[in-house]
C-alpha cells in the first residue's frame, strides 16, 4: 500500500471509512460499480461547472461530456460508447487560468476511469443502471458560503473531501474485494491523491491563511455524513441502515 500517499489524505479527512460501511460493500458490489461509475462522471461534471463559471466559458467541454452522459441517462448502450476509439478530448484554449488546466486535466482522468469501470462492469454481467443520488455531495453543498469569491472557495474544499474520501475507500477496500478489483483500486489511488490536492492548491490561492479553519469546518460536516445512519448505500454513504 502507498503509505506514503495516503497519509495526507488520511490526515486530511476528519475520519476513517466505518467497519459497518466496508461489510455493506462486500455484499454489494454490483451497486457499488454502478455507483462508482455515476461517481467519476459526476465528478467530470462539477470539474467543468467550476471551469465554465470561474474559468474558460468553453461550450465544448459539454460536447465532451456529452456521451458519457448518455449513457448515465440510457440514451446509449454502454458497449457503443466502450467501441468508440477513446475518450475524446477539447483543446485547451491558449491562455488559461491554473484552475483550467488543473481541472481539465481531472475531467479527462475521471471519464477515462468512467470508461474503465463501465468495461469492468460488462466484463462481470453487471448491467448499468439508474441509482438514485445519495445525500453526501447534496449536504455538503448545503454548507457553501453565497459571496464570491467564498462559494468558490467552499466548492473547491468540498471537491477536495470529495476526492480525498475517494481515495481513501478504494485503498480501504483493496483487501477485501477479488485481485482483479483490488488492483484497479490501486489503480486509482495516485490520480485521486492528486485530484485532492489541486482542488486544495486551487482553494488556498484564493482563501489564503483562513483556509485552514474552513477545512476544519468541512472536515466536521463531512465526518458527520460518513458518521451517522444512511438510508442509502452508495459510494459516499454514510453507516448503513
């Protein structure tokens, strides 16, 4: 295991994924590829929304995103999408912000993992389908701050908790699913590691010296959400009813 990796994370994030959490996953691991897959495609969508309001206003990154979202709403066959030759990929424009590059280089990483978990999905019979969203991103959202520049400031923390926890259930899962699963979660341990870590680079260039209290207070909110009794079990669910 990268150690050395997920200390930060790990540090970061103001509790460890509950044992009650991880047993659900052992039995529920088609939900939980379904749910992962929605995971990465939701992730390149709110990398975009920040790009489109706080950086390049590029009508193509929709256009980029657009297949993956067919299939997440059963407008296309997830074997079309697999047969066609990559991702696909929008230039960047020639002058860009550090939150353009940082941030496209994170959508193109979180559809590929989107291509790679619905490949995995196919190769195990495990059929997409639609799973309603869990509360975890929703409440986190509740908290944001409505003054610019500190809703930015807030969205970009809860990218960062959105990321961090990411990483940190893929390594806490990798013992305790088959080889084939585990080695792709480890995978992913180094491209979520960083996506964490530009998301907080991002913040602290805006938020300064004050970053630190506002991380402390997500790390509560968000600690709280994996804490506490959820109806719902989904990648980012709290303790399992």
């Amino acid at each position: 295991m990268d150690t050395d990796l997920l200390a930060p994370v790990r540090g970061f994030l103001g509790c460890a994924t509950p044992k009650a959490w991880l047993d659900a996953a052992e039995q529920a691991l088609p939900l939980l590829l379904i749910d992962h897959c929605n995971c990465e495609l939701k992730a390149a969508q709110a990398a975009i929304r920040l790009m489109r309001r706080y950086g390049d206003n590029d009508q193509d990154l929709l256009a980029w995103v657009a297949p993956y979202e067919a299939v997440a709403f059963g407008r296309m066959a997830p074997e079309d999408l697999l047969a066609q030759p990559g991702a696909g990929r929008v230039p960047l424009p020639t002058q860009r912000s550090e939150l353009t590059d940082k941030l496209h280089l994170l959508v193109r990483e979180e559809l590929h993992h989107f291509r790679q978990v619905l490949a995995l999905m196919q190769s195990r019979g495990v059929d997409y389908r639609h799973v309603s969203a869990g509360r975890y991103a929703v409440e986190l959202r509740r908290h944001c701050r409505n003054q610019e520049p500190a809703r930015q400031v807030d969205l970009l923390i809860i990218g960062a908790f959105i990321e961090a926890r990411s990483c940190e259930r893929f390594a806490a899962l990798i013992p305790r699913v088959d080889p084939e699963l585990g080695a792709f979660y480890h995978s992913l341990l180094r491209s979520e590691a960083r996506h964490f870590e530009d998301y907080l680079t991002l913040a602290r260039q805006l938020e300064g010296e004050g970053l630190e209290e506002r991380v402390a207070r997500f790390a509560q909110w968000e600690a709280e959400l994996i804490q506490s009794p959820d109806p719902l079990f989904r990648f980012h669910s709290g303790v399992p009813v």
